[in-house]
C-alpha cells in the first residue's frame, strides 16, 4: 500500500482533540498519516461539523439507531474497511468497544485519555468525572495520556504522557480545559506521528523482505 498511513478518527464530541489532529495534519506535524474518515456514535457531535470545514469524509454511525451492538460495530467496520483504515484513533469517542471489534484491529487503536494513566482510568471514568475524581484526590499534578487500545478499558501500552499542574482553586471545568489545551491536544498529534512514522518502517522492512 503506497503513501501514508490511512487514519480514521473517532469522535463523540465537541471534537478538539480531531480538530488538533486536523491543525496537524495542515501544518505538517502530522505527515506520516492522512485523515481519510471522521465517524460520530452520535448524530449531533460537533466535531463532524469541524471535519467537514475541514474537508473529510465524516459520517454519523448513530448508535441509537441500532438495536444490537453487534450491528453498530458491523456498520462502523463497513465504513473502515470502505475507506482502507491502517489507523483508528479515539478522540473523544465515548462508546467502548467490544472485544472482537479491537481484536480486529490489533495494536492499530489508539485512544487519549484525560489522566496520567494508571491514575483516574478504567469503568466509568471519561469526561468531566476524571477532573472530579482528580480534584476529590487532591492530586498536585495531572495529564493526558495516549495510549494503544486493548481489551481492557484504558489499559493497553502507554504512548505518550504529559503532566498539568493542578491549580490552587480549579474546578472540573477549569481542569478539564487546562488538561485539554496544555496536554490533550498536544500529545495525540505527535503520538499519531510517531505510530504512522512506525507502520511505514514496518512496511518499509516487509517490502525489502519480500523483495
Ligand atoms: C476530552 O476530555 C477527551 O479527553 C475525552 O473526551 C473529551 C472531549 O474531547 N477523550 P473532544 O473535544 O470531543 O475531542
């Protein structure tokens, strides 16, 4: 397969940490990749107005449109495999994925996660409720960590982590947008960067095996 490495991002949301990955791509941080699909679990999620400015093929798989799980999944792998996906990364994406799903994609899915993992991780901690906890803990320092996607719920292998300071007086909301700005939308381009720049040597090796 020539070129670079076909992404799809996943998104539930308000999308800035797509947006990131799109600002990315643009100024060239992202360059060993290319966004190639935008797939919303919700029908209203901002971010697929951000990919379509942006000019990427988005498409709403709304959940709630499907009575099974197993429905759903087999949609959004439709659309994956329609578009050639080497590449997923959840962004925002608030639907946990099954067990088979992942394992059909392998060590290619990525997530960010809005804690140093393994603190504040796990069942039922996305969103706002992190900070909460976070803040409830009296933790001095926090993060936004990326990392690959396994069976377990934020427990694959680390990627990349960057530590925020908590501040005297943060609530949730100011956590969260510190967390978001100074780690979250850092990390997950460079982190995409560096596992696309890793597939393509992977390539590289195979090519000049097969050769
Ligand atoms: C962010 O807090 C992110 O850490 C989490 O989902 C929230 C919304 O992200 N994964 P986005 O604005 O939709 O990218």
């Amino acid at each position: 397969m020539e070129g670079k490495v076909r992404i799809a991002v996943l998104v539930s949301g308000g999308g800035t940490n797509l947006q990131a990955l799109i600002d990315a791509e643009r100024t060239g941080l992202l360059r060993s990749g290319e966004l190639v699909l935008v797939l919303s679990d919700r029908k209203d999620a901002f971010a697929l107005e951000r990919a379509r400015a942006a000019g990427k093929d988005a498409f709403a798989v709304d959940r709630k449109a499907f009575s099974e799980a197993r429905a759903f999944e087999a949609e959004l792998l439709r659309l994956l495999r329609q578009y050639e996906t080497e590449l997923i990364v959840l962004a925002g994406f608030l639907y946990v994925l099954s067990k088979d799903f992942v394992s059909l994609y392998g060590h290619r899915i990525i997530n960010i996660h809005p804690s140093l993992i393994p603190s504040f991780c796990g069942k039922g901690f996305y969103g706002l409720r992190v900070h909460e906890k976070a803040l409830e803990y009296g933790v001095k320092v926090t993060g936004a960590t990326v990392h690959f996607v396994n069976e377990i719920t934020d427990g694959g292998e680390i990627i990349k982590q960057k530590a925020v300071e908590v501040s005297e007086g943060d609530t949730p909301q100011s956590l969260q947008k510190r967390v978001m700005t100074q780690a979250e939308q850092i990390i997950l381009p460079q982190a995409c960067e560096e596992v696309c720049r890793k597939i393509l040597k992977g390539r590289e090796k195979n090519e000049c095996l097969s050769d």
